[in-house]
C-alpha cells in the first residue's frame, strides 16, 4: 500500500507511475488522452507506463477504437494498492472501529490488516487517525470490554514479528502485575479478545484478556515461536476458558445450511455439522451461562431444536411463555 501526496505533473518516472496506478485503481476506463493531459506527458509515454504496470503485475487492459481507453482489471493476485491520503485515513479509521468492537468473522484479519497499514502510514496521516479516531464516539453494547485499537496492533505486530512482549495485567480479582511474554496469537470469542502467550516468568502458557492490558510494547528481544501444548490457539481459549468452570453439552439441530447459523454464532463454540444443504447440527461442551446461549440462539433467525441440555429446554420454553404475555398473547398475522 501506497499513499500518494501532492505527485506533480510530469515527475520522474518512479512517481508518475505511482500516479498513474492511482488513477487506474479508480474504477473506470481511462482515455489515453486524458491519462496523458493528467500525467502532463506524451501518449507514448502513458503507453510505455501501461507496459510498465503490466511487467509489475498489474492486470491494465487495453480497449480499441475512438472511444479506447485504460481499465485496470481483476488478476490471479492481488498487487499493491496505491491510495491518496482520504482514502488511506478512511480504511485505517474503518479497520480500528471494527477491530475496538470485535466484528465477528473480520476480527483478526482486521488487526492484521490495521497493524500492516498503520506501520506505512506517514505521521501526518496517522496524526488525522487518531484525531478521527476520539472525535467519534461509536454507539457499542456497553460490556465493559472495549479495547484501545493500538493495543491490538501493538500485540499483533509483535506476534507475527516473534517479538518479546511486555504489559501490565489486571487479574480478575484486581490484582496487578507485569509480564513479559512471547506472543502466539490474539483471538477473538465475538465478545472479548484475548492473548495466547508464553509467560516468561512463571514458564508456562497463558491467556490474557486484551481488556485488562494495559502500556503494552514490543521489547524488541526476538524469540523462535514454541510450540503450542495442544490444538490451535482457540481450542486452547476454549479449554482454558472451561478450565474450573462448569460445562454442559450442548446438542441443537438448526434448520438452516452450516454457512447462515456459523455467521450468527460466536466461534467459541466451535464448528457446526453439516447435515445437508438446509440443516446443520451444534454438539460442543459450553460454560457461558444459559441466558447468554438462550440468547444468541433468538439471534440466529432461524427454526432450531434443542436436544440438550435440559435448563436450555426449560429456559427457552419460560422465556417463550414471558415474551408471548408481553404481546399480549396476540398471534401473528
């Protein structure tokens, strides 16, 4: 990624490339004319850059005729993207809204793609970020759990970059302490973040709510990545999250295809059978409270059956009977 400022007409080669790509990134077809009395060069000349792009891997093509111009069209990968400053300011905003609020399905990919393009960013397009950034007050569930976005790219960076980690912690009970750990990955249950890392000091593994982090840097000590006890970093959540809790099995059948429920289910509780095209079946040993399942199965906005566990059976059946008297019992139409 590329932010382009201020490229003056008829630069040298290297910048009026970058302004030439610029303007075939924008989703139209370009006159040969026009890219020539834009770049303030000869029609050759575009020609030559056209080439240029395409040696670079630039899918450019080329139609005939009066009316011909220049389209930059889809390839077998994606190149660089070269965007002016409005349009780098408005992807770095949109990446840290939805990585501060745990937007199920884009959340790591999001951090990752923040972490990468803010690195890039010039200091005064990062300047205009974060101005945007406490000027906006986003309209969230109030959980409590909301997360400075610098903390994830601060954490995600130095996971991919196998960099030593530092921070101060808040236990659950209030106790404070600081760590120095070798981080694996961030995962996101839907609702909280956490930090699957190596804890140097006490020589194990842990995981770290996100929320209750705070000062983290990278300390610039490179580590080899260990390997993790046991299944990936969100089984590892998982069995951590159970770990001295109570669990129950949970077994529902959703008439519904596997792909429309997975979007409206948090991952925590881990995949879903495909049965056929239409249905799909939810066997997993859950600890969240029988409320908060009752609940995001109402969201999944489709028929399921609950086979277990029995208090689920039970609480939907009441929290049926309450909703049909708060209508009045009045039936659909």
């Amino acid at each position: 990624m590329t932010s382009t400022h201020g490229t003056a007409a008829g630069a040298d080669t290297p910048a009026r490339l970058f302004q030439l790509l610029s303007l075939l990134q924008t989703p139209r077809e370009w006159p040969g004319a026009e890219l020539s009395e834009r770049l303030g060069v000869s029609r050759r000349t575009v020609r030559r850059d056209i080439d240029r792009l395409r040696d670079l891997g630039y899918p450019v093509r080329a139609s005939q005729g009066a009316a011909g111009g220049y389209r930059l069209v889809a390839g077998k990968a994606m190149p660089p993207l070269v965007l002016d400053d409005e349009e780098a300011v408005a992807i770095a905003v949109g990446l840290r809204a939805g990585a501060g609020h745990a937007v199920e399905g884009i959340e790591e990919a999001s951090v990752r793609a923040l972490a990468k393009l803010e690195q890039v960013l010039p200091a005064r397009l990062r300047h205009r970020v974060s101005a945007l950034q406490i000027a906006t007050t986003p309209l969230t569930s109030g959980d409590g759990a909301s997360i400075a976005p610098e903390t994830l790219t601060v954490m995600a960076s130095a996971a991919a970059g196998h960099e030593r980690l530092r921070f101060a912690y808040r236990a659950g009970d209030g106790t404070e302490s600081r760590r120095l750990t070798e981080p694996y990955r961030l995962v996101s249950t839907g609702r909280r973040w956490y930090l699957v890392a190596f804890d140097i000091d006490r020589e194990d593994w842990r995981t770290f709510r996100v929320d209750r982090v705070s000062d983290p840097f990278a300390t610039g000590a490179r580590f080899v990545p260990r390997e993790l006890p046991k299944g990936d970093a969100a089984e590892f959540i998982r069995e951590s999250m159970w770990r001295g809790r109570q669990t129950y099995d949970v077994d529902i059948t959703f008439a519904a295809p596997a792909v429309f429920v997975a979007a409206r289910l948090p991952a925590v509780l881990g995949p879903l059978e495909v049965l056929d095209d239409d249905s799909c079946r939810l066997r997993c040993a859950a600890s969240d409270s029988i409320e908060w399942l009752a609940v995001r199965l109402a969201l999944t906005d489709c028929e399921f059956t609950v086979r277990e566990p029995s208090d689920l059976v039970a609480h939907l059946s009441s929290l049926a009977e309450r909703l049909s008297r708060a209508t009045g019992g009045a039936a659909r139409p």
